[in-house]
C-alpha cells in the first residue's frame, strides 16, 4: 500500500484515504465489522500496527534527507530543486508539491540542515507530528 510512498505529495484527503483502508484491513484482521462500533485506538492496540501516515512521513524524511546529502550528478536533487523557466504558474490553486511538507517543518535551508544526519533525524517528529493533526491515533514515539 506504501509502494514510492516517499516520493507523494501528502493532501488531507489522500490522509484521510490512506487511514480509512488502514482502518478497514485492521478490522479485516481482528474479524471486526463497522456496526461493532468499536474504535479505531482499540482496534489499534489490539493490532499493534504502525499507523501509514505516520510511516509515510518518516519514509518522506528518510529520502529527502538523503536526496540532499546526494552529491553526484544525479537527475533526483535536480528535480528536486528544479523551477519552470518562465517562472509562470497557470492561474488555479496552486499544486502541492513534495518538498511543501518539508519546507512547512524546516524551512528553505533544509538541503543544508539535511546535511548533517543526526540533526535531520532529529527533525522528523515535527514532520510527523504535523500529518497527524485531525488522526485517530496513538502517539507512538519513534527511534532514530
């Protein structure tokens, strides 16, 4: 279900979806239907089953910062870094893009910061901690 989840851009809604197939297959697992009614933070202390938002944004973390540590000449910090040549955007909401999440948690230096691992792992619970907003979880503190 995760399969290059590290390369999404992460929307609320995708979340959202995410988190209510998770539901779904760990309800699948206990032998648990929807008018049970029991919830989501019971079924997952009886799963014990990392919750996909939480273990996407850490997958996300993991590759950006070593997509910034990179230093050969490889297309992936290219694009990363990449801007349209006429610097127009078409006039609609603009786009989230991968780098927005990262951007929000560590602001624009974070290729330089990323540089220095122990510090950049250190900053993933800030990016964790902000897709869980609105989640039906357990905080389950995460190990470097």
């Amino acid at each position: 279900m995760t399969n290059g989840c590290q390369t999404w851009s992460m929307t609320k809604a995708v979340g959202q979806k995410l988190r209510v197939a998770q539901r779904a297959m760990e309800r699948k697992m206990l032998g648990l239907k929807l008018t049970d009614k029991i919830s989501c933070k019971e079924i997952r202390n009886e799963t014990q089953v990392l919750d996909i938002a939480k273990y996407i944004a850490k997958q996300k973390w993991k590759w950006a910062g070593h997509v910034a540590r990179l230093q050969d000449n490889r297309w992936t910090p290219r694009v990363t870094e990449w801007q349209p040549r006429n610097g127009k955007r078409s006039r609609r909401r603009q786009a989230k893009r991968w780098r927005d999440d990262i951007v929000r948690t560590m602001g624009n230096t974070w290729t330089r910061e990323a540089k220095d691992r122990e510090e950049w792992i250190r900053g993933a619970e800030g990016l964790i901690l902000q897709w869980m907003d609105g989640a039906c979880i357990i905080i389950i503190i995460i190990a470097a």
